[in-house]
C-alpha cells in the first residue's frame, strides 16, 4: 500500500500536469491556435522558431496560410505572417547558398567578385552573416569570416574592367578600312563605279585567294593589305573602264570606290591563366583587348603585365594591360590573325597599396618597377595623404619587416612581390588654431601667430560686444598631458590695458559670456479675454497698458473692470517660509480702452501674469441639432441654460405626422482622453462606410461628428412629451444631435442564429418567436443571454427569478442579438499525436517503474 500510493501520485502528475504543459507548449504560438496570433507583435526569434517547427511538421507557408485563413485569422494578418515566413525563408536559402558557393567557388573566382559592380551586394551579404553570428556567438566562425574579408575584400586593380555588364568592348564595324587590313577568304570587297558608267558589285575572296570581276575574270587579293589590293583591283577595272583614270583621278570620267564589305571570321586560342579558356570565333577586326574580354580577362593567378599572342612559333607581341588602362596606350593592342593564340602567363609581383590613394588596390608591378610607378597607377595621392611618412611592409625569407619611406626621395625603391603599402591621412588637428566665441563681433577660428596674446585675439574678432559681462571671461587650454584647465580674467581690465596681457597657445579657446547668458529670460504673459493671448518677452519699464497692447487688445467678452496681475513674492531678506507665495493687483479699463491714470502708469516686473476675466452673464450661441421626422429640422440656438427636450421639439414646430418617438436618439459630445479618442478612430470610421450604404445621408452631418467624439444617450421621447419638464425631458447640451426616426416596422436578430436576418415586425410577438424566424440558434449561441438594443439606444435583457424566464418586449426598430460562446480551442492532429506519444512514453516509464519495485 505505501508503494501504490507514490505509484498513484506519479501517475497523477504524468498523465495530468505533462498533457497540460504540452498543450500549453503547442498552444502558444503554434499552427495549433495560430489565428490568435498577432503578426507585428512577433519578435524575428520567435517567427524562426515557428518556422522551423513549421518544416519539421512537414508544411508549406502556403498550407500555413490556408490553415490560419480557415481558422478565422484576418485576411490583413495572414499576408503579413506570409510575407515574413517568405523572407526569413528567403534569406536562410541565400544563406545556404552563399556557404555552398564558398566552399566550390575556386580561389581565382574568389577574388574577382569583388569587383566595383557586385562588391555593395557581397557587403551587404557579409555584414548579415557576421550580425547573424555575433547574435549566436560564435566567436570562432566570426574570426574566420572576418580574415576572409581581409583577405579577399580587396580588389585587384583593373578586374571590374572585365565583370561589368553594360559594356561590351566588341569591335566597331563602323569604322573606315584600316590600310593594313590583309585581305583572306571570305572577306567581301565592295565596288561601286559611277560616272560615265555605273556598276556595283559585292565580291567574295574564295579560298584560293581570288574575288571574280565580273567582264574581267579571278583577280587575287589573298594576303594583300588593302592598299595593295586596292591598287590592284583599280588597274584590273581600267581594263574595261577605260574612263577611270589612275594617276590623275579627276581627268576620268569614270569613278571607282573600293571598299570591305562584310570581315571574315577568325579562330583564337585562349589559354593559360584566363578565366574562360578555349577557342574563339571572332570577326578579323577583333584586337587582343576585344579577345580579353570577351574570355572574361585574367584570373586570380594571371598576368596583366605580360599577355603574349603567339603567330606561329613566334610571340609577336606582349601586351600590358597598364598601358591601356593607365595611359590609353594601344600600341601592343594589334589586330589578330586566325589560328594566332593568347598564351596569359602567371602573374610577376603583385603587391598591395592601402590607404590614401585615389585608387588603393592590389597591383602587378614588373621587375625593376618602383614606388612612384604604383602611385602613378594609383592615380595619385588623395587630398588627406600624410606623405611624409610612407609605410612599407616586406616579406623576408624568415619574417616580416617595416620600412619608413619618404616622399618623393623614396619614390625610387623598386618594389618586390608581396610588398605592402599603406598612405595613412594627416592627422585631424591645427598646428596654429585658437579660438573665440561669445559675445564679441567675429567668432571662430583664427591663426596663432608667434608671440600673440589676447589683446591681439581681441583686435581680430573685432572687440567685445556691448553686452559682454565685463568682469569675467575663460581661456580653456589642453595641458601637455590632455588635461584641460581654466584661465580666467577680467575683460574690462584686459580691453582698458590695467590688467597683465596673456600669450595664447595652441588650440585654445576664449569664451566671453553675455549679459543675457548668465540671466533667466525674463516674460510676462496675458491670458483671458484678449485677442492674442500668450507669453511675451519682458522689457525694461514695460507697463499694464504695454501687455494689453502687446496681447492686441480686449475680446467682446472681456469684463474690462475686472483685469488682475498676479506677482510673484519675492523677500530677499527672509530667510524662512512665508504664507503668502502670490501678491495680486485688480485694475479697472474704462470701454475706450483707455486707462486711469494710475493704472495705465502700473509698471510689470518679470514672470507677472496678466488676466482679463471673461463678464458673468456673458455666452456665445451654443446650437443643438435636431433632424429626422419634424417640421423644421436643423440646427438651433440654445435659449435658457435649463432648455430640455420638449423646448427644442416645439421649437422645431413639433413632430411630424410620420414621426416615431419612441425611436428618437440621442448624441452627446463626451470629453474623452486622447488614448480613448485613438480607439474610437476606427469605430467613427465604420459608421461613416456603414452610412454611405443609406440613402438620403446628410454627409455634412457625418463630416462635423468625425470632428467630435459623441456618445449616445437613452431617451424617451413620448414620455417626455406627455411630462414635460418631468423626469424623461432631459436638459439639453451645447453639442446635443437628436434624430427623429420614421416609424419602424422590422426587427433585427444577429449573433449566434443560424441566419442573421431583418424581419417585420408583428405587434404581441416575443422575443423566442423572433429568434426562431432566424433559424434558432446555433451550437455557440447562447438564448439565455440574449438581450435587445431598442431604436432610441436603450438596452434591456432575458432576467431570470426562480429559473423563470423573463423575455424583454420587442418594439419596432428594434435588434435582438444573441451572443455566443468563445471558440474552442482544438487540437491539430499533430498535438494529438504529440500529446499521445507523451502519454504512452509515461505509461511505459510507469510500468518499469512497478515493474522493478515488484522485483525488489
């Protein structure tokens, strides 16, 4: 019996508090009750979670979306959760694959991606990396990504010339013939002849080197330059031309133009350290740059210094890519020849300049190329450069070494593989600033020159200001070890020459205060009836008459023979707590505006207060508003303080012959904080859409109490009539709507009923009959609870005494509504699952658990 108990109380807590912490796992936020959830209010840790639990269930973000939209969530909240599970998404794929990419991508495409064109995209994906793993703390892998940025984040001077894509560096066909071009098979001549005859032709040279002239038979060109085939096809032409005249062309009558027509295409080979090697078929203009391109240039280990076009068994030619890129120099650049090969060797020395320069980079310099060459493919030094101490780092056979370079005496020192340069900028400070600032004439910045002083400092800024407090004045100086102190001195003693002058130094700084920084900011203000009320500045010997000036004088409602000023105390001889805290004047202004003697003279000191009351019986129209079902409705001017309702109907000239009294509604301006007025933004909103759906809205009338928060009041207006004055005749406010239905003839029910719906209304019918005419209600609805909202904004409900049930009466206009019960909450077949799993997991840890006890 004492091992059952213990046995029975595991059991207890297994099988009841585990299910519970389970559901209360899955009922969070989960796809359990995911429609509950509020989309903005989740932190981005807590949509990865849901993420990843979401893929391990094994659904889609679509399927997410249908299943939240099914269970109710806003149309609103599942875009917004879809669109932020398709980004975490999103980014997580761009992460994968920038990973898989690093580990495939070879180290010559590595360093070329970070060209000029895709290095904003490449950072962009680094610093979200490195956040992602400064979050997760994992120092080793932020290490590791950091040198690789190091390394790699450097661009090699000239590789965004072959990774951008908005040019294409093709050559031009729109170009005069060069006189070099030799001719070969399938170039195309032109021939146009015009004068005393006239002939075109458009010739192909076939693969013996011949074009066949029509009348004159083959004519070989093969391996001519065009000059020479020029000269020769003209001479054929004058055969049967005889009006073209060779030596002196303008003596023919007979004119003849040569010109290439279509070019021909060669094959190059491309190999070595090229990004894309292989065979090109490109047209027989193309250059070595046009052939560079076009294979993506040289690659991480390639030469720039040193291309090579092999023709035959011979190099031809080396081309440096510096020429063309620095000094736009062409000369190595020649047009290339079919079967001709691009061999790129391995780079030479490539060393690295950092800093201020105009173009920091990693450049490949030639044997015996010095430092002034790489500044001058640098560009030069940026406007912050410090050249007077250039650093250079050198690799040795054992170790490292650093070398202080000086410009331009060291501009000769011929660099070596691996050297790295850095320009560091001028350091941010003045070798001759002092400052002044305060009240004098010239503020700022001036040069320190040997031996000045403050008077001199002074003379700059063009002396002190008249209000410059005289007696005092500070020089903030840095000492040698960057502590600051303090000089103080007497203005007036310095300027008049009675006081010893002081040498300024480096960076220091004098401020001379004004008289108006060292006191308060002295106002008045004039409140009440003024026309503009507010605070002013105060002024020496300003009086009474000055504020009401100043304030532009009196409103209609102003008691003129009631204008107070209250002043402070102030008792600079007591020294302990006074009762009184406020001294008040009342002054009396006659309607002219004109002051008595004595009062217009009252002179205000600062931070008096000036109030002009408003006379006693004194009110501006206060309007109500009556419309609906009367003779003359629209807006009315309150007569009396205590006007109720029954003045206001006979004021309108009663009701009409269609009126519904018992309908009648009332408005009321509430005073609501501006939390509250936030909240009943969205409701004004929805009653104005709701509106626009009736005919015959008065839009004005919506437009004003959009301006103002109204609540409704419950009124009965036909007792009011049959009393006036009595209990129901409520007293009007400023600010009241009251509206006079027509007579109603429909019911509403709503709520938990099989079908909402508007019903006519049937004098003597109850409140279960019209429920029923809805279909009854549904499982949820609650009929016990149900209560009825009458036309003129009154609420009544079902009663219960003695488990009899009371039915309130139904009127015209009237809405039954019949609440329901909250929704369940129901376990998806995954927390089934779940929570079973735990049970039966629970249920095999008990049975070993007796199993061994029995044993024992």
């Amino acid at each position: 019996m004492r091992r059952i108990i213990p046995l029975f109380i595991t059991v207890l807590i297994f099988t009841v508090f585990i299910p519970q912490t389970i559901h209360a796992q899955f009922g969070g936020f989960g796809i359990g009750n995911i429609q509950n959830v509020q989309v903005d209010n989740l932190s981005d840790q807590e949509l990865l979670n849901f993420y990843r639990q979401m893929q391990a269930q094994g659904f889609t973000i679509q399927e997410v979306g249908n299943i939240a939209r099914a269970r109710g969530m806003p149309a609103s909240e599942v875009s917004r959760l879809t669109s932020r599970l398709n980004q975490i998404a999103t980014g997580r794929d761009q992460t994968d694959s920038r990973d898989t990419r690093s580990l495939s991508r070879s180290v010559d495409d590595t360093m070329l991606q970070f060209d000029a064109d895709l290095r904003p995209l490449e950072e962009e994906l680094l610093i979200s990396e490195l956040r992602r793993l400064v979050q997760e703390r994992d120092e080793e892998d932020l290490i590791r990504q950091l040198d690789l940025i190091l390394e790699e984040g450097f661009p090699v001077f000239g590789a965004n010339l072959f990774s951008g894509s908005s040019l294409s560096f093709e050559p031009s066909m729109n170009i005069p013939t060069p006189v070099d071009y030799i001719f070969g098979t399938d170039d195309e001549i032109r021939i146009d002849i015009w004068g005393a005859a006239e002939a075109n032709y458009r010739l192909t040279v076939d693969p013996d080197g011949n074009i066949r002239i029509p009348n004159i038979g083959p004519v070989r060109i093969g391996g001519l330059s065009f000059d020479e085939a020029r000269s020769r096809i003209l001479r054929n032409l004058q055969r049967i031309y005889s009006g073209i005249n060779l030596s002196e062309p303008e003596r023919g009558n007979t004119y003849a133009d040569i010109s290439l027509g279509n070019v021909r295409s060669i094959n190059v080979s491309m190999i070595g350290e090229v990004r894309q090697p292989g065979s090109y078929t490109v047209s027989s203009l193309a250059s070595v740059f046009n052939m560079l391109y076009a294979a993506g240039g040289p690659n991480r280990s390639g030469t720039w210094r040193s291309i090579q076009v092999i023709r035959g068994d011979s190099v031809v030619t080396e081309f440096d890519l510096y020429d063309l890129i620095v000094h736009a120099n062409q000369r190595d650049n020649i047009r290339l020849k079919d079967q001709d090969i691009i061999r790129i060797p391995p780079y030479m020395n490539r060393v690295r300049l950092n800093g201020e320069v105009k173009r920091p980079g990693i450049y490949e310099m030639k044997d015996g190329e010095t430092l002034r060459d790489l500044v001058e493919f640098s560009g030069g030094f940026s406007e912050e450069a410090y050249t007077d101490r250039i650093v250079l780092h050198r690799k040795t056979n054992i170790q490292r070494s650093i070398s202080d370079v000086v410009w331009p005496d060291g501009g000769e020192i011929e660099l070596r593989n691996g050297d790295s340069i850095e320009i560091k900028p001028i350091i941010d400070r003045y070798e001759n600033r002092v400052r002044i600032e305060g009240a004098v004439y010239r503020e700022g910045d001036f040069e320190l020159t040997e031996g000045m002083t403050l008077t001199d400092l002074l003379d700059k800024a063009e002396g002190v200001k008249p209000e410059a407090y005289q007696e005092r004045g500070i020089i903030f100086r840095s000492q040698d070890n960057l502590m600051l102190e303090s000089i103080a001195f007497s203005v007036r003693d310095i300027v008049e020459g009675n006081a010893e002058d002081i040498v300024l130094k480096r960076d220091d700084l004098v401020r001379i205060s004004s008289l108006f920084d060292l006191q308060e900011t002295f106002t008045i203000s004039v409140s009440g009836s003024v026309n503009n009320a507010g605070r002013f500045e105060y002024l020496n010997g300003m009086t009474l008459e000055d504020a009401i000036f100043l304030a532009k004088g009196l409103r209609d409602e102003a008691a003129a023979y009631r204008v107070e000023v209250a002043r402070r105390v102030i008792d600079e001889d007591t020294r302990t707590k006074v009762n009184q805290i406020a001294e008040v004047f009342q002054f009396e202004i006659e309607p002219n505006f004109n002051f008595r003697d004595r009062d217009s003279e009252f002179q205000l000191q600062p931070f008096d207060r000036v109030f002009v009351r408003t006379k006693p019986n004194y009110q501006r129209q206060l309007t109500v508003r009556i419309e609906g079902e009367v003779q003359f409705p629209g807006e009315y001017v309150l007569e009396r303080r205590d006007a109720r309702l029954t003045d206001l109907i006979e004021q309108a000239g009663g009701l009409s012959q269609y009126a519904f009294p018992q309908g009648a509604s009332m408005l009321r301006v509430l005073e609501i904080t501006s939390e509250e007025v936030e909240r009943q933004e969205f409701r004004d909103r929805s009653d104005v859409l709701a509106a626009l759906n009736l005919e015959n809205v008065d839009l004005d009338r919506f437009e004003t109490i959009n301006d103002t928060t109204f609540t409704p009041v419950g009124i009965r207006l036909r007792e009011a009539l049959s009393n006036p004055r009595g209990l129901n005749d409520l007293r009007l406010q400023p600010g009241d709507v009251i509206t006079i239905p027509r007579e109603f003839q429909t019911v509403r029910v709503e709520g938990g009923v099989l079908s909402p719906v508007t019903m006519r209304y049937v004098p003597g019918r109850g409140l279960q009959s019209y429920i029923n005419s809805a279909g009854g209600t549904t499982d949820r609805g609650q009929k016990h609870r149900a209560y009825i909202v009458y036309a003129n904004g009154e609420v009544d409900r079902v009663r219960r005494f003695l488990r009899i049930r009371n039915n309130p009466s139904v009127e015209p206009g009237a809405t039954i509504i019949v609440p329901e019960k909250p929704a369940s909450e129901q376990m998806s077949p995954q927390e089934t699952i779940a929570l079973t799993s735990a049970i039966l997991n629970t249920t095999i840890l008990l049975f070993t658990v007796i199993d061994r006890l029995n044993r024992d």
